[in-house]
C-alpha cells in the first residue's frame, strides 16, 4: 500500500507544529524522519495514525483520505507503535499482543485459531514467544517495546508507522529489529534518532526542522556533513560502511 502525506500542516494550542509537509513513502518501501528534538517528528506520525487531524492536508492510503474512512477500517491497515507507550497494563504478554486482533473482531468475542496463530507468530518474530504468559508490567524497557511491536504486527498492517521502534532496546535487538522490518517489506514510516540505524535500513529519508522538511532522499543523498551541521549543529565524517558499503556517520564528540 502506497501511503501519501500531502500539504499536510498541524496545530497544537494554536501554534503550527507542522507546515506544508509532503511525502510519499511507496508500496513497501521503509521511510524514515529524522531531525532534532521538537523537528515535528512525532507530531507528523500521529496523523497518519489518527491520533490528530491535520489542520490543513490530507493523509493518502493508495491515493484514498486516511480521514474518510471508518476508524475499524484503518486499523486493519495502520498498525502504530507510538512513542508514548504505557507500563501498566495488568494483562499478560499474550493479552497485549491480542489486542493487535481488536480490528478483526466483534464486541466481546474471544479469541479464536486465527487469532492465536497470528499473536504466537508476531511473538515469535520479536523473540518473546517463550514470555507469552508473563505480566506486561513487570517486563524491562526493551521487552516491552518488542511486545508492543509484536501487538502491531498482529494487527496485519499494511502500513506501519514507528516512533523510535529502537528505543530501549540493546545493540544486538536493535540490529534483530532493523532486520525484522526490512524482511516484513510493509510500508514503513518510521522517526529514528539514530541516524546511522536510519542509513542501515530506510530506502529514503525526509529531514524534519522547525516543522518542515528541508532534505529527501536515499540516505547517501541527505545525510551529508554539511546538512547534518545545519540541522543538528554536530561536526561530522560521512564514510562508507567498512561492512555493508552503505552511509557510516562518525560524530566529533569533542566540539560543539
């Protein structure tokens, strides 16, 4: 599924957050949005996944207005693991995933074959199958974030929109997480903070500053030292990755 941002501007307590925002992440492609703290970032995601409507523009699901349609319809399509994620659900790994199933399912019907193949299989993607009785609640950071991931991918989307998917998570979850999704080929909008993670695994990169883009591109395209110093203020060295021959950003801790 194609998924089009067009023209798209927001406002929260009166102040334009978002201005005039256009892109258009192509049938499974991996698009990310990178930029500093306070860019618009999250602000965006969050009306492709419904929680704000844009006070001007449209969100495009194959060319179609995100804003037309039922709510049960687009949550059989947009599955969102959003930044702001509660710890406290009182229920169990296995029940936080079902919850993924909720669009495909009448009021109070229980879970049936289907469904509980769909969650075994989205655990076991993140590697949590053998946590699928645990309390939610009493999982680390990372754990959580990968069972919520795995509620996502149980809902069957065909569009995933991430907020920092790779927070809390160690290198070696990182990496599994980045492979994951670029082996599930759904069209993906996701934020990263992590502009090398952003370079390994987007096809394009729209640069987010002061509420508007002012970089799109393949990855070896954007991320150049000399936009990286204007929108972040960092000093930078882009080289190639001694592995993957893709973008490598080396940081100068040293000066600001």
């Amino acid at each position: 599924m194609r998924l089009g941002i067009e023209a798209v501007s927001v406002e929260l307590a009166g102040n334009r957050v978002v201005s005039d925002v256009g892109l258009l992440v192509e049938e499974g492609e991996i698009a990310g949005l990178v930029g500093p703290n306070g860019s618009g970032k999250s602000t965006l995601l969050r009306t492709v996944y419904r929680h704000l409507r844009p006070a001007a523009g449209r969100v495009l699901l194959d060319g179609d207005s995100l804003w037309s349609q039922p709510p049960a319809a687009t949550a059989r399509v947009v599955a969102a693991l959003p930044q702001e994620r509660s710890a406290e659900f009182e229920l169990t790994v296995a029940e936080v995933v079902s919850m993924g199933r909720t669009p495909y399912k009448t009021a109070f019907a229980r879970d049936d074959e289907r469904d509980r193949e769909v969650v075994g299989s989205a655990l076991r993607q993140v590697g949590l199958e053998g946590l699928a009785r645990r309390s939610f609640s009493g999982l680390s950071g990372g754990e959580r974030q990968r069972v919520l991931l795995a509620r996502a991918l149980a809902q069957e989307p065909r569009v995933l929109v991430l907020d920092e998917p790779t927070n809390h998570l160690d290198v070696r979850h990182q990496v599994e997480l980045l492979s994951l999704l670029r082996r599930q080929g759904t069209t993906t909008l996701a934020a990263l903070h992590d502009l090398n993670a952003a370079a390994a695994v987007c096809d394009r990169l729209h640069v987010l500053c002061g509420g508007r883009i002012v970089a799109s591109g393949a990855p070896a395209d954007v991320l150049t030292s000399s936009l990286l110093a204007e929108v972040f203020g960092v000093r930078t060295e882009v080289v190639t990755h001694p592995l993957t021959g893709g973008v490598l950003i080396a940081f100068d801790h040293t000066t600001l």
